[in-house]
C-alpha cells in the first residue's frame, strides 16, 4: 500500500474524543475535514421549526461514519404538505410540537401525524425519522402510529432532552432563531443523528464486536499479572456490561488477543466480577500470532466479513497494522474505557435498525454449526446426515409479521443473494401488499438449533413467466444441502398464487456472491452469460430439481413430508 494512502481507521482515531465527546464543541467539529471518501446521501426535512443548527454540525459526525448529506429543508409547514420532486434516502420530520397546542390534543395530533405519514411513505420508499418531544403521552401514541408504517422509526429527541435538562433550552434566542433549542441541545442531536440514526437508515450495520484483553477491557497484562491481578476498574467494568448488552441484543462477540488461551479461559472462569463471560463470545483468536491472521480466522469461523465487524484495541501499533490489512474495517483506539463505553452507544452499526427474535439466536446457532462440521465428517451419506439432523423448513408467504426479518435477509446477505437487489423495509412492504408480487420466507430447524427466518425469495408476476427477482439465503442455512428443495419448494407457491409457466431468475454479480452463482449455473445447467443476466428455466424443468429428502415442510400450519 503507498505510504501517502490514507487509512481511515487510523486518521479517525484523533478524530475519536471530540466526535463521541459528552458534550461536543461546534468549534472543534468544524475543524474537523475528513481525509477519506465519503458516500453521498439525500436527506429530505419537513419541517415546521429551524433545523439548519443542526445540519451545519453534522458533517463531522457524519464524515466519521463515511458519509456525507445533501440536505434539502422545505418551508416552514404545519400542515406537512410534502413537497416531494426527486428520491431521497432519508426523510426527517422535524417539529416543533408547541405549535400545535390548543389545537389539537395527543389523540388527534397522533391521528393527525398517521395520516401524513401513510401520506409520506405511498410517496417515497425512504426510511423515515419522525422527532418525538411533544410529551410523555404523545410520544407514547408517536411510537405507536410509526410501529405501523413500514420503515418509519422515532428519533428519540425528548430523550435528550432529558438528558441535557434545562441546558437543552436557550429561549433568549427564540425570538431570532424561531427555535428554543441550545447550541448543546443541537450538537447533541447532530451527534445522534450523524452517528447513529442516519447510518442506521442507509447503511447496513455491523455484525460483530471483535475484543482485545489487556488494558482494553480491564488494566493489567494477565500474562504478566495473573488471572487475579488484572485490575476491573469502574470504568472496564461499565464497559464491559455494555458489550455484554449488545451481545444480548444480537451482536456477535469475538476476541482477538495476543496471550495464552489457557490463561484466557482460566481468568474468565475465575473472575466472577466481569461482566462478560466466555460463553458470550462466538469466536476467538488468541495466541501469539500477527493480529490480522487472528481475524480472518475469526471472519472464516463466523462467515462475516471484517468490514461488518468492529475492533476494539487499546495498542495503537496493533491498530495501525490490522487497519492496513483491512483499510474498509471500523476500529476503535481504546485505551480510554470511558470514551470507548461512550463509543459504544453512538458508534455507526451498532444500532439495530429494527429488532427481531432471529438476531438472538445467531450466536447459538453458530455454535450448533460446530456440531453438524464434525456430524457431517462422520457422516459420509449425504441423505443419512440430512435425516440425522431432524431438519424442519417453515414456510410463509406475504408473512407481514416478518417484514422486518425480510428487509434484513435482502440487505444483510451477501454470500447467497442472487441479485443484490437490497430492497428496504417500505420496498418490501409493498410488494407483500402486491397481488402481482409473491414473497416467501423460510424458518429453519434441526435438532441442533433454532435458525429462525434464513431465507427470503421476491417473485413477481411477468408476461406468461415469474420473475425471481432476489433469493437471499442466510450463510448459516448454507452447507446442509437443502437449497434446491428450499428455493423449488417456495417457487411452487409463488407459481400457485401468480401462475406462469416459465422462472426467470434474475443475477447481478457482486464482490462476495459466488456461491449463488455457483448455485444457479448447477441449477440452470450452464455457465451464466454475463455478470448481469436474466436465466430463464421452464417450470418442468425446476420441478426435476427438487429432491427427495427427509426434510419436515410447513406451509401455513399444514404439515406434509419432502
């Protein structure tokens, strides 16, 4: 790599303590420039209040995320009449909800936003951040009405509110700028929005939190200093509760450390005063080789690539060479617990853009994975390992109660998705509402492990054919033989409800996508023509792809064997 490239893991560290500051000074962002590229995002605000407070703060914070906005504001509007001419990636509604009082109470203002929210979303498929703030009753009826329109989230603006207390508010300038808000209450949500809500709109976020030991999550070298003698200051101890919440909510823990792994396991087992376990973490790599060996081996074990995982390290020699390995992967310079725990709340990925009971399972299922590895080994037939596993596919179709899981699948997976069509929660929303549109989901089973939703096939109805516009499978479905019978057995009810006699599959080549092109040129018969094509297969042809075996199939409640 030429010397005058510039890494931006290593230039963001210097950036670290103003960006994730508690209290960010507008002065210091502002000198703030970024040395790396930057992708281009359209951020869309209907608004009745200023908002341009906060949008001169945000290019700092959004610059560490890797982004930058084009910001369009429409006039001031009570009545959000959008005004809406060219697509953007993320509307803002931005109110200043004293206007409304004595006009309309929390039930009718609730109503009210409802309605020009459904308006918004039929307009535009952009995810879309609503600010709360206009008291615990309303918000609370807020959070209610976004629940239900695809792609809408709450922006918590009266949470920090409550966090700045009276400082939020500066009313000596209202009369000027027609906003009651601070300069801190501003950055304050700059630094949310920047770093954390308008990220977790457009980008898809990370995967795996990857640890150092010494002198990150506690002070002391445990080689030198014992499983006893490492110190848990307040400060570790805090930040370790922290990764240990994000474990719990569905993030994927590895560590990476240069010490004995006897001595590893021995300090967990005997230090009763972590808050992280070693069962909480789904992969390590700890030894006395070069750290970036260790994380492909911990990429390879979880099947995530290092640019979906953020390293934690205190030792900023460690943090030079991994990011020069890996240029595109988000590090953090931790040798501060107390910056690092604030990082942790606000660092870009690491929010979930919406929850779902299969994030949960990930790491257990992981752990199964092991298992059938050494079943598999020992199993040379094929079909006796499939029977020894006890699979069971559920499948679904249009399930609105999955929405969000199938967003996910489309945006999240990118060893099996045969089109890298990425369609968001409001896309997808739509087209479950579709009758021309067939989308199927697949949950999976065995003895071993719930896998919860692994699958996701987008059809839709053509002239005399269905077009398959993305197959999204999940790399831990992957690997068991079962991706024929999935994707013909989902195609059949796609063809119940569309007709058509022909399937053509859509393929669009990414950087990561071999497998799905592997499978669809075994399925197909052939080499695909092109890097972009459309493969087209007649129906009797598909059904002589689909296996006999002994797999457990749900539709609908109805059991029937493969």
């Amino acid at each position: 790599m030429p010397p005058e490239t510039i890494i931006p893991a290593i230039a963001k560290a210097s950036w670290q303590p103003k960006i994730f500051a508690a209290a960010p000074r507008r002065s210091e962002l502002l000198a703030l420039k970024p040395d790396w590229p930057c992708h281009s995002i359209r951020l869309r605000v209907h608004r009745n209040m200023p908002f341009e407070f906060v949008a001169s703060a945000l290019p700092a914070f959004l610059a560490y995320a890797d982004l930058k906005a084009e910001i369009s504001m429409g006039d001031y509007d009570d009545s959000l009449n959008f005004q809406i001419s060219e697509p953007a990636d993320c509307e803002l509604i931005w109110l200043d909800y004293e206007r409304y009082a004595g006009k309309l109470d929390a039930t009718a203002l609730a109503a009210w936003l409802k309605d020009r929210l459904e308006v918004l979303r039929a307009a535009s498929t952009a995810p879309i951040l609503i600010a709360d703030g206009g008291g615990d009753e309303f918000d609370q009826k807020l959070s209610a009405v976004a629940a239900g329109i695809p792609g809408c989230r709450v922006f918590p603006r009266q949470a920090l509110q409550k966090q700045l207390g009276e400082s939020w508010f500066d009313r000596r300038v209202k009369d000027i700028s027609a906003s009651p808000m601070s300069d801190a209450a501003n950055l304050a949500v700059a630094q949310q929005l920047g770093l954390v809500w308008l990220p977790g709109a457009v980008r898809v976020g990370l995967k795996v939190v990857v640890l150092d030991l010494d002198h990150t999550l506690y002070t002391g070298v445990l080689g030198e200093d014992g499983a006893e003698g490492v110190r848990l200051m307040p400060a570790h101890h805090a930040l370790q509760d922290k990764i240990r919440r994000l474990a719990e909510d569905g993030l994927l823990l590895a560590l990476l450390s240069r010490n004995d792994k006897t001595d590893v396991e021995k300090m967990f087992a005997t230090r009763q005063d972590f808050p992280l376990r070693w069962e909480h973490f789904s992969a390590t790599a700890i030894g006395w080789r070069d750290k970036s060996e260790g994380l492909r081996a911990i990429a390879t074990q979880l099947h995530i690539e290092p640019d979906a995982m953020l390293v934690l390290d205190d030792n900023a020699g460690e943090i030079a060479a991994l990011a020069r390995y890996y240029p595109a992967m988000p590090i953090f310079y931790a040798a501060d617990p107390e910056l690092a725990g604030r990082a942790l709340e606000l660092f870009p990925g690491l929010m979930r853009w919406h929850h779902d009971k299969t994030d949960a399972l990930r790491a257990r299922d992981l752990k199964a994975a092991e298992m059938r590895a050494a079943a598999r080994a020992a199993m040379p037939d094929p079909i006796e390992y499939i029977r020894s596993l006890a699979i069971k596919l559920q499948f679904a179709l249009d399930p609105k109660s999955l929405l969000g899981r199938l967003a996910d699948l489309a945006n999240k997976t990118n060893q099996f998705n045969l089109a890298l069509t990425r369609f968001n929660e409001a896309e997808v929303a739509r087209r479950l509402d579709d009758p021309r549109c067939a989308t199927i989901a697949v949950s999976l089973s065995d003895k071993l492990s719930d896998s919860g939703a692994i699958a996701a096939i987008f059809c839709r109805a053509g002239k005399k054919m269905i077009v398959v516009d993305e197959i999204c499978i999940s790399c831990r479905a992957l690997g068991r033989g079962i991706e024929n019978l999935l994707v013909v057995t989902a195609l059949s009810r796609a063809r119940e409800k569309l007709g058509g006699d022909m399937i053509a599959f859509v393929y669009n080549r990414g950087p990561r996508n071999d497998p799905a092109r592997q499978w669809l040129e075994k399925f197909h018969g052939a080499p695909l023509p092109h890097e972009q094509c459309m493969v087209t297969i007649e129906w009797t042809e598909i059904l002589c792809r689909l296996p006999e075996l002994p797999v457990s199939i749900t539709w609908e409640q109805t059991e029937r064997a493969a």
